[in-house]
C-alpha cells in the first residue's frame, strides 16, 4: 500500500481536485484551498476520503486532516 505524505499527493491520487470536490461533495474553490491549509483537509472529510485512498490502495497521514492519535 502505498503512503502518501503531503496534500497534494492525495488530491493527485484521488484524480485532481473535481474528483475530491465530487468525492466530499464541496466545490471545487472550496477544495482547492486545503492544501494549502495548516491542517490541509477539513477533519470532516477524513472518511471518506480515506476510504477513497485505500480502494487505490494507498493511505495517508491522518494528521493532514488534523487528526491526532491515529498514526
């Protein structure tokens, strides 16, 4: 599986931002903002979005959602 580490190595992952913005159901002006956020993604966007990575087989570190305890 593969780790992916930065914000944008996510959005790429999951196709680009129209694809996130389909995928949390946000607009793409919205998306395009986190990744360059301290946080990177809203911590509401965490599930699904981490179980869109892991159906592309990959993963990333919950802390670019601002989750902590779950690495």
């Amino acid at each position: 599986m593969r780790r992916l580490a930065t914000a944008k190595a996510v959005v790429d992952h999951l196709g680009g931002l129209s694809k996130v913005a389909a995928l949390t159901d946000t607009s793409i002006n919205t998306a395009k903002n986190w990744p360059g956020r301290a946080g990177a993604f809203p911590a509401t966007t965490y599930v699904v979005m981490s179980r869109a990575l892991r159906r592309r087989r990959a993963t990333a570190d919950p802390r670019l959602w601002g989750m902590r305890g779950l690495e």
